[in-house]
C-alpha cells in the first residue's frame, strides 16, 4: 500500500492515472472509512522528512568539495592553481564512480568474508527490489539510493585530503592513479571496519561521522605522501626555512566557510535520520567546536606570531571541526567548546611542528588539521564521554594508523618506481600550470606580470635544497 | 479537508481535479466526521514535507545564477567582467519579475487559446483564494507560491545561457531588451507546450527537468546569438585561430561546482514532491552523470590535447549534467553513467568544431554544453527508457529548435536594425568594463598593469578579423 | 482547528504555550488513544518537519558569513583583504560563543528583572530538560538546541555590517573588543523588547525577521563608527572627493549572490515552523523586493551617471532584502516589489548623499544598505499592511535608534581613548594586512606589482584629508 502510494505521488504517466485515480476512490472510501491504512501513513511522513533531511546533507558535502578545492588552490601558489582545481574536480568525479563500482560494497559488504576486516558485496550498485530500476526502503529511514550516494559524497574526502599535502609537486596522472585505489579501495575497507559494522564496530569503537574513518585516514595517506614526495623547492634552504604564502586569502576563506557550511551536511546528516534532538545537537555542537577552533588557533598564534594569522585561523575552524566530529552527537555543548578550542591549539602547535621541526612540508596543514585533530576528536570521545573507552578510542586511532600507512606506503612507492611520483625541476620552477595543463589560470595578470619583467611563473628561486 | 487533498496528489490535470476533489470529498467526509478538527494530519505532514524540499530546491536553483555569473567570467578576460556580473545579476531580477508580470501565466495558462500552442491566464500573480494575499494549496503537493517561485528561478536559466555565447562583444542595453523577451515570452510559451500541458505534452514527449525546455531553448538562442554578432575581435586571424584563454580559472571552477551544487535543486525539484523513491534516485543520476561527464571529456580532451585540460573537464561536468536532466527520475544508474559519459565526450568535439570548423566563436561553450548536450540529452531518454519514444522525443527537439530560432532571429535582428547589437571596435578592444560601465573589475591589479607598461585593459591586438 | 494549530507552531508567549499545550494533549489523545500510540504521531512528523526547516535557515543564515566577508573584501582594497577576512572569520566565532554564553539568556530571558527593557535568565545554555545533555521540544515546534543555534547566527550579524561601514581603518583588536560587547550585549537587549517578549512586543511593534532588530542596528553602529574613526586617508581631498574602487568585483558579487542565497534562512527561518502557506511566501516576498531592487537601482543609477553601475545593483538587491525583512510574511508580491524598487531608489540615493553631503567615508554602503533601507522597511510594515499601525513602527525604529547609538557612542569612544581606534597613517597607507597582520591577500600578484615598479601595497597617496 505505500508503495503504490509513493509511487502514484511521483509523476504518474497519463497511461497509468486512470487506473490510480480509480484505485484511489476505492481505498479512499473503502479504506477512510475505518481509517486505516488509507494513504500515508505517519511511518510515511516521517520516512519522508528523515530523507529529505539525508538528501540536504548529501548536497552539503558535495560541496565540501568546492571548500577543499578553494582552500587548497587559494593557499598554494598562482602557478599551480589549474592543478590543483583539476585534481579536485577529479577526485569528486573519481570518487562518485568507483564508490558506484566497488566502494559501497567494500565499505557495507553485509557480510564479511575475511573475518570481520574484509568484505564484498559484488560489483555495481542495485536497489535490492531491483525492478524498475526502483529502491526498498532502507534500514535507516531513507531510501538505498540515498544511503549510496550520502556515503559516495564523503568517500572523495579521504583522497582530497591528502591533495592538499602533495600539492605543488605531484605529477596528475600519477596522483589520480593513487587516489583511485585509496578511495575506491583503502578507505572503504577501513570504513568497513566501524561503519560496515566490522571488528572495530563490535569492539565498542565510535565515531560518529568520520574524525577517524575519514579525517585521520586521509591524514595519515597526507603524512606518508608528503614524507615521499619531499618538501617543495625553495622551501628549505641552507639559509633556513623560507616561507611559501599562498596567493589568494580569498580563495582560502570561501574554502573554511564552504567546509563549515557543508560540515552541517557532513556532520548532520551522520544521524542517519532527522531525528530532531540529535540533528540539532549536532549542529549546536559543531558550530561551537568550530568557533572555539578559531578562538584557540587566533590566542595562540597572536602569542607566538606577534599578529592575528589569518591562515592560522582559518586552519583553528576545520581543526575545531574536525576535532568534533567524532563526538557530535554525544557531547554537551560546553564539552564541544573544550574540545574545539584544544583543536585550535594543537593545529597550530602541529603546523609549527611539521613546518619548522619535523620539515615535512604540508602546504595547507592538511596533516596538522585532518591527522592531529582527527585523532584528538577520536580520543576526546574516550574522555568527554562515559559510555565510550579510551582505550578502544585508541586502539582504533592505532588500527586505521597501521592499515593507512602501510597502504600508503605501497600505493606511493608502488607509483614511484611505475610512472614516477614528482615532477621535474623545470617543471615545479615553471609551475605544474604550464607543465602539466599548458594552461594558466591567471592568463591576463599573470601575462602582465611577464610584460611587467616579473618572473611571477618562472620563478628563478634559488633552490638549494 | 483540504490539506487531506493536497497530500497525496501528484500533478492532475485541471480536467481530472474535479473529479479527483469530489471523490477525495467522499472519502474525507466518512472519514474526518468522526475525529474532525483532530490537528494536523498525517496529509498536511507529508504537504509540508514537499513544500520543504520544493523551497529546497528553489533556493539551490537560484545560485545557479551565482554559477553562470562565476563560471562566465572565469572564461573570459579580465577586462570585461564588469559588464558580465552587471547582465547575470540583471538577469536573475528580470526573470523574477517577468515571470511574476506574464512569464507563469504565459507558461501554465489553463487553457490554451490558440491550439495547444499559446495561451495566457493574465497578468500578474494571485493566489486562487485571493484574500489577505494569502494561498490555497496548488495541486502539486505544494503552495501556489512555491510553485511560482520553483518555475520562475528557472526561467531566467534559460536567458544566462545565451549571456555565455555572446559575452565580451554585446552591448548591454540591447542583451537586457533580448533578455526581457526571451525569457518574459519565448521560454515561457515554449515551456507550456510540454510542462504547461500543451500539444507536446499531450504526444508523450518527455523532458523531465528542461535538456530541451531549458538548455537546448538556451543554447539555440546562443547559437544565433554568436553567429549574428560575429566572433570576437582577435579571435579569427589571418594567422589562424587565436585562443583567448578565461581570466581566472578559479572563478570558473566554483561557477561549474555551483552549478553542479544546484543541479541537485533543478533536477531534485522537477520531481514536484519529495517522493523519496523519486528525488533520491534523481539524485543518483544526477550525480553520476556529471562524474562520468567528467571523465568522458577528460579522456578524450587528454588523447586529443595531450594534456589534461581544466576548462574541459569544467564542461564535462556540466555536459553530463545537461544530458541526464531530461531523464533523471527514469534512468537506471548505469545509463545515467553512459549517458553522461557520452556527453562529455560529445562536449569536447562540439568545442572543437564550433570553434576550429564551423568558427562560431562562443567565449564559454555554452553552445557545447548546453544545445549539443541538451539535444543529445532528450534523445537519450527516447533510447535508455523503453517508455519513451525516440521519434516523439526527436520531434520535440526540432519543434523547440525550430520556435527558438525563429524568435532568436526576429528579436536579435529587430535589435540589430534599431538600437545596435555590438559594441564598437574601440570599445571592445578596451574591455566592456570601461566602455560599457566606466569600472573595473580590479582596479588595483589592472592600474598596476598599466604602471608596470602592461596593456591588459587596452590590448593591441592585431585585429585582422 | 488547522489554523490555530499553524499559529502555534508560530511562537507563542510562555503564557500561553502551556494551554496550547493541554489542549494539543487532549486533541491528541482523544484522537490518537483510539489507534495504537506506539509509533510517533502526525505531531512528531510535522514536528520533524519544521525542525529540519529551522536547521536549512539556519545553515543558510550561516552562510550569508560568507557573503558579508566577500562583499566587504570585494568592496575595498587588496592591500586590507586579509584584515577584512580575518574579521568576519572572527566575527562569526565570537557571535557563536558569546550568544551560547550571554546572548541567548539576554534575548529571550522568559522574566524580564529590569521592566520589559532588560532581563537575563544566566550564562550558558541547557536543555531545560537537562538530562544527559539532550533536549526537551521547545515551545516554537522545533527542539531548545535548534532555537539556540538559529539565533546565533543571526547575532554576529549586526556586528558584521558594522565591519563594512568601518573597514579599511579600524584596529583589529579593537574592532574585535567592539564586536564581542556589541553582538553579546547591545544587539541582544535591544532584541529583547522585541523577539524576547519585551515592551516593543507589547506595544504591537512588528519586526518580522528584523529590519530593525538587525539591520538597522547594525546600520546604527556603522553610522557612528564611520563618524568617529573619520573617512579613509585620501579620500576627502582639496581637490575633491577621490573614489576608492574595490579591488575585486567578482567578490563582490559572490558576496550579493550568497546574501541573497542565505537570505532565504534569514526570512524564511524566521517563520520560526515550515507553516508551508507562510514561508513560501515569504520566499516570494523576499525575491521579488530584490530583484525590484535591482531594477530600482540600475534605473536611478543609470540616470544619475548615464552608466549601467555594477556596485549599485549589488546594493540595490541587498537594498531590497533589506526593506522586505519587516515584513516579509504580511505582504503580497505587488507590495514587496513596490518596497524592493523604492529600497533600490533609496540605496542609490543614500550612497550618494553620505559619500558626497555628509562626507561619512562608508566603503561598502553599509550605512544606506542596513540603516537606511532597515528604517524604510520597519515603516513599509506599518503603510502596506493594515493590521500594523504606522506610529508604533516609527516608536520602535526610533527607539532603536537612540539606544544603539548610545550603545554605540559609549563603545567607540571607551575603546578610542583606551586601546586606541584607528591604525597609524603609515600603516593605513601601507595597508593593514601587513601592518596588522604581515600577510599579504595575493601575495605573487603584489609581489609582481612591486617588481613591476608598482606602489599597490604602499600607494603614495597624496593624503591632504
């Protein structure tokens, strides 16, 4: 009965309307009459509500995608900004079709054939009603299709997240071939683990939307890249580090607030239903762990830079957010300010690190914000909230440590000694712009600035690293 | 009672809502005598669940005008950017107010007073119950205003796409008066033939969301556009062809993610309720369509160029957005991945030939994305949906073909022969910005280009044209 | 019984929610006892609806973050881009923080302790229901922490249109002191006699999502704070006003274009249920004033200076959300347009009265956008629609008025003569993103100028002010 009502709500053919209308002047007096089953019932409205709610959250993390290709394009340089847009308008593409193909049954196989590590529930994707091309209802409250193409959006994150670390310095094709297999296959036989309601899932391990299975996944895939890769020419002289700024601040902030606006979708749409007292929690929570990131990253920066650091705090906003993803729907508000603000602090103490200490060069702080605060947030669940252990906390952090980086470490060294993982010297000095695309994405200021005698795309930086 | 109605009704015909309401009315009654005035109902839930996800949907499909605005001034020079966010922000107001004065009377008129191909049910907006300026519920499952305002954020659509094909030469005064019409009268005419219950319509000629109603009525007006006013200056050498690369890729990479972002309102919307089963499968195809759009123009933009062109796959993604509007609520995934994938290889070689063959100069590939796409689009659901007709749906094509350039041609002649179409010579050799509006799009970097020798607001260029 | 239903989803008063409440319950269970009452109710599915309607507006009203940042960096010069963003990052996060902390108990404190003028119902915020951390439903059909989280993005807003209108020149850490009070204390008293339930309420003032409450509070603030710090260096000369152009007209209009766009959450939450018949008003009410607008800025503007002016469009639709924000959901579409194209008219008129009669250096028109297009809209309520009388409309913009400047005064000028107002001229000159923040916005493109001979990041102005 409420099949055939959604589909008669749908957009019935002139062919069958007849036949409905018919059908619902029966139900309608035969059935309203001892009111039952009469037509949508409230399972049905609320079935509704619950996906809509899913679908909207489904477009917001869409558009994280925007937010990561604008934050990493605005904080790298003018000469690889056609690169990096193309590597982020791949990736979502990339993403969306292997998660298609094979993702969703790597990462919800149903049943696992390698203990509780490994399983697959065959190529392809298919409503298990199958006729028509239609859905059943999924568990969840929303329908299968939702459920695919909610998950498909957050798989292209993981891989995006390391394109920020590798930036400036990796050949594309090179790149695409990793990001392929890590999204297709390394991330979601993770995410099986917890989410596909593996080992980790039965262990106790929580986290609610992904401060691990997501964030420190892709964080751990941008630690091992950008350690491979090397830093970037120029960044590490003999006469010290010389910082490289990124060239657009406005393209970096349109990336933070876009990742903030979608992380409404990212986070809230992790409830798997609307369910109003979770749903609003969760936006509560991620708003003020957000905040309290800027606030913690602006303190600590102006203390040890001596100025307000733009970057820093747009870095203190994802740190607070990422740290708060594991835990938003279980925290107290207060509790979410804690471990937002903590965030801010360690993002920058971490970018301070790798930067001047470890000299791995990030870029963007993609380690510093998706790894360093991916595992705090996975922590602060252990200690922020009674019914969660620590000690599991950690063992999952560990877990998808190991797993990542041993994958990591086969997929880049694997495409090292292929087809190669850097690009030339030349190219890096000239710019993967026009060493890879042929094409600037600047073409009218950054001509000018060679008719001007500026150098601004071939850079004649003395490397001596 | 009548929130009862509105509930589960798809979209009937004013010829079937009679019969409909009375029979409801019997139901209703024996129903609601016994509990009447209870509170809501599980109808009026599930009402304001589809007025939710319509306004939804409304207000993703207005940023798309924030996507065309971004993404056609990312494809051309610095020096007329000015003169193209003065026509998209123009454009969005016109439409609304067009569409408030005539436009949704012209496009859903009732009855038809010539034929089934004209008819007009009065100026301005009102809803049927009229008093305190307040609404009954329209039959769709939604308000009056909603559908108002979903169907007049559309209608400005189709006026950006010609915006794209004629930009840096079109004076802006005669691109408003075409504008004004265009989409005040030959959209919305056009429209009612297959959405406002006209001739094609009562064919079984389907278009789910606008490849033809929308895109392909906005590329053939592209299309006579660009051939009428000529290429740009500097674009058709006695040397060869000149390419004119786009200002800032960035802008164009969030015009495409935007747009994409909004798809999910136009395609998501044109469901008309939020069936769950309906909009979550849009959702998929859609989404899919624009990945393997991607990758289609990637791969043959790579054999073809061999290199890996941003701008290409920019088009891709919007191709196969294009091609699967058509079919969206009727394709399995598999298809809406082929489909999309064709058309982004259909992309690619359109650019090419338009710009290389047939030498229709088209700044942003509006003609590619969407005629060509467009086209190719409603095809596809004559070929991949086996209720469908391919002769019905090729004779939509020519019919809305054939209308659109026949208007296209009247009014961009009649605007020729009186006020002018192009800008002078001297004009578009200094940029539009200055000509037309006396500012600059970036004051500061352009003075700086003329203080460093530069000429960017004022190219020599040898025009041999 | 609909009706009344619909109504109290509105909000009503602590006084009568628990007779609304009673009867609900007995509606409910007189209905419902009969049918099993396992599963949830129509209650919880229209309760689930307008909980995810209140959590869409409030993601949109996030948002529109974005679009002030863009706007106002857009508006002004590249040389003060990273001081502009770095506010309004700032903004936001403090607007969140100190509403969870003060702000939400100061606004809608239940008793008021000082008259109807001031009340506080303590710091921080809890779920009455208090048990481990979760909710309770609220009065307004949607949960205590979406009540909370919705309002707190409307609260930084009055702080960031002060942000415009005193760019360019204002200490960043005292404009951060400013915001904190402003947005934690004046803005949230004063929000009180209104929305709280104060003396503006009882007295049938109606200020439907805050013409008034926000805008014309911000536009207070601005006014006075453009007064005291005094035009930016250069640009009142011996020889006459010297225009400052904005660097980035581009972001600009992503700034417009997102306002809008979040705009649909500012007045479409502020229906405070998804009442379908009111917000989809609203929704038409609010786009057509902007598009009218549009259309009465361009057409006064293009008469004043026989130019089509891209910057006064932008303001024009900004000019007409504005106007319409009083009263949004009590006008019909005729009478929205007719306050949308008057704002236009005005915005263009104020713009050029305080650039060149009163001589108040406003870069991005803060003042006549908010201020003077707030007041319009406040009165538009009180002449359009009849049940609102025009005297008190006047009474509280009035009183708004004078409490906001006074606010606003004291704020200034304890801030002026204790850490200092305005940067050094030097560093104005040379800009405050090095000055206050030794980061440049487009570093390689700066860079350039200056290796082009350029002067862009320290223009010799010739300052006679």
């Amino acid at each position: 009965m409420k099949d055939f009502l959604f589909g008669f709500i749908g957009k019935p053919t002139k062919a069958t309307s007849f036949i409905i209308l018919s059908l619902l002047l029966l139900g309608t007096l035969s059935t309203f009459a001892q009111e039952e089953a009469a037509g949508p019932t409230v399972a049905d409205a609320i079935f509704t509500a619950n996906n809509i709610w899913m679908l909207v959250a489904t477009f917001l993390v869409f558009i994280m995608h925007l937010g990561f290709a604008s934050l990493e394009s605005g904080l790298t340089r003018a000469k690889n900004t056609t690169n990096i847009l193309f590597k982020n308008v791949s990736i979502i593409s990339i993403g969306l079709l292997t998660y298609a193909i094979v993702g969703f049954n790597l990462m919800y196989p149903g049943e696992f054939s390698i203990g509780q590590f490994f399983g697959f529930a065959g190529f392809g994707i298919a409503s298990p009603e199958g006729a028509a091309g239609l859905i059943e209802y999924a568990d969840g409250g929303y329908t299968y299709w939702t459920d695919f193409i909610f998950q498909a959006m957050f798989a292209a994150t993981a891989a995006t997240i390391v394109s920020g670390a590798v930036a400036e310095r990796i050949k594309i094709s090179s790149f695409l071939v990793f990001s392929t297999i890590f999204v297709g296959i390394v991330y979601t036989v993770a995410g099986s683990w917890k989410w596909g309601g593996g080992w980790l899932d039965a262990m106790g391990f929580y986290d609610f939307a992904g401060s691990t299975l997501v964030h420190s996944v892709g964080g751990w895939g941008a630690l091992v890249g950008a350690i491979i890769l090397g830093p970037r020419l120029g960044k590490y002289m003999r006469s010290g580090l010389k910082p490289i700024p990124g060239h657009s601040l406005p393209l970096a902030a349109i990336g933070m607030f876009l990742l903030w606006f979608g992380w409404y979708g990212f986070n809230g749409g992790s409830v798997l239903s609307a369910d109003p007292e979770l749903i609003s929690l969760v936006f509560v929570t991620t708003s003020l762990a957000a905040a309290a990131g800027v606030m913690g990253a602006m303190m600590l920066s102006w203390i040890v830079f001596k100025k307000p650091d733009l970057s820093m705090i747009l870095n203190g906003a994802l740190a607070g957010l990422v740290g708060i993803t594991a835990g938003a729907d279980v925290m107290t508000p207060m509790s979410s300010v804690i471990i937002g603000f903590i965030a801010g602090l360690l993002v920058v103490g971490s970018v301070i690190f790798f930067d001047k200490i470890a000299k791995i060069d990030d870029p963007v702080g993609a380690i510093s914000v998706h790894l360093v605060c991916g595992i705090w947030g996975t922590l602060a669940v252990g200690i922020f909230a009674a019914e969660f252990s620590f000690t599991t906390q950690l063992i999952g952090v560990v877990a998808y440590g190991v797993f990542t980086v041993i994958c990591a470490l086969i997929l880049f060294f694997g495409i090292k000694y292929t087809m190669g993982l850097r690009v030339s010297e030349e190219e890096e000095l000239m710019g993967l712009d026009l060493g890879e695309h042929g094409m600037m994405a600047y073409p009218d200021f950054q001509q000018i600035a060679e008719a001007g005698g500026s150098t601004m795309s071939m850079p004649s930086e003395n490397v001596e690293y």
